[in-house]
C-alpha cells in the first residue's frame, strides 16, 4: 500500500492511501477532478474518505465526493459547515472506532478553529498503525506502536516571530497560527512523549508557505527521532509496507 499526495498547503490537502484492493482517501481539500485524476479516474474500489474539518483547504470536494457515491467520514459540526449531510455523509465521533474497508479507524479531538475538528488514527493489515494528525496546536492524546506518523508542521516559533518583526505577516495572522496550527516546536515534543519504538517513517505535513523551512523541519526531526523524515509535497509517494 502507499501513499500518493495530491496536495499538502494551504491551497489543498488530499492525500490517498491507495492498496491494490481499496483505497481510502484523507482529506477533500482540493477539486474532484485532481482527486480523480488521481485515482487514475477509477472510483471502484475506493472505501471512503476521512475529512478532518471544514476548511476548503481540507473540504472543498466534500459535496462532489458524495454526489458521487464516495462515503464521507466526518464529525456532525464538519458536515454541518461543508453541507454535506445526505445519506453519504456519515457522523462519526472522537474516541468511537469504526471500520472503512480493510481500515479500522479511531477519530480523536484535535484543537483548531473549526467545528469539531478531528484527527485519526488508522489501522489497517499492509501498512500497521498510521497517524493522521494536521491543523492542531496541540495533542492531548498519547500513541503507541505506530507504525507512521504524518504531522502538520505548519511553521517554527523563530520563523514566525522574524516575519512578524519584518512586517511580512500581521499580528492577526501571527495569534490565529499559534493557536491553531502545529509549531515545528510543538510538533518535537509531541514526538517526544510518544512511542516512536515501531515507527517507519515520519512525514511532516501542511507546512506554510511563507513561515516554514523545509530542509531545517525534516533535518531537526530526523536529528530528535533517528527516523527518516519526509515532507509532504504535491507528488510524493511512499510505499506503507510493513513487510
């Protein structure tokens, strides 16, 4: 099983866990035609998809997705805001599993400026334990034995306090950032107080454009880990076998 991106900013989020029996998509953040163009316009064995919130940038395709006959998985506040409540828009909640497929999913509360806004932890028999967390300043939550980990790290405290400095950024931007979106900082201690003992690979994701360093965030992380560390760009794929 690997997984290919679609896309990873703030202009959209889609990435695609994609078996040679099923598929499940994470986020509906860019239009349904990339999606499908990234499925090589075959929707037969895709599962579902996981929306973590209602932001375009995550949820844009929502409505295409299930006009289309693509079972989306969601908290009520996310299908409330997308409008996406029909019959293919299923509830789900933090801390109550359920199954997509082959996937065994647990969805977890995360922090940002949405309507219930969630992460998720997905098990599946090819790829292990992967972890699924993006648009959060924090994590109360501790794992074990994952297998994968994609992280947002959206920006580095030292990055956002020059541009702020500068006059690139306004103050507004600066408060919303550090209280919604994970910090290069946070995201180090996060991997800290978790078990890291199975951990293949950490790919870092939705990192800004204009308050981030590519190259310092994966060679920071991998220095702290000891894990190869990726970042999530439109393109990249990797191969989730645990095998």
């Amino acid at each position: 099983m690997e997984v290919n991106v679609l896309g990873s900013s703030s202009s959209g989020n889609c990435y695609l866990l994609q078996g040679k029996k099923e598929t499940l998509i994470l986020e509906a953040g860019v239009p349904y035609k990339n999606i499908l163009k990234g499925l090589n316009f075959d929707i037969s064995n895709v599962v579902g998809c996981l929306v973590t919130h209602e932001h375009l940038d995550h949820a844009k395709a929502i409505k295409d997705l299930t006009q289309k006959g693509i079972d989306v998985y969601a908290s009520h506040g996310t299908l409330v805001r997308s409008m996406a409540m029909n019959h293919r828009g299923h509830i789900i909640k933090s801390e109550k599993q359920f199954t997509v497929g082959g996937f065994t999913v647990l969805p977890f509360a995360v922090e940002h400026d949405a309507a219930e806004p969630l992460g998720y932890l997905i098990q599946h028999q090819e790829i292990g334990k992967l972890l699924f967390i993006t648009d959060s300043y924090y994590c109360k939550y501790k794992f074990k034995e994952l297998n994968h980990i994609f992280i947002e790290c959206n920006y580095s405290a030292e990055i956002l306090k020059d541009n702020l400095k500068q006059g690139y950024i306004p103050i507004g931007l600066r408060n919303r950032l550090i209280k919604s979106h994970f910090s290069l900082e946070n995201v180090k201690e996060f991997l800290k107080a978790n078990d890291l003992s199975h951990v293949k690979e950490i790919t870092l994701i939705h990192l800004s454009d204009s308050n981030s360093n590519s190259q310092q965030f994966k060679e920071d992380t991998e220095a702290l880990t000891g894990r190869p560390v990726y970042v999530a760009n439109k393109g990249l794929s990797l191969d989730l076998s645990i095998f």
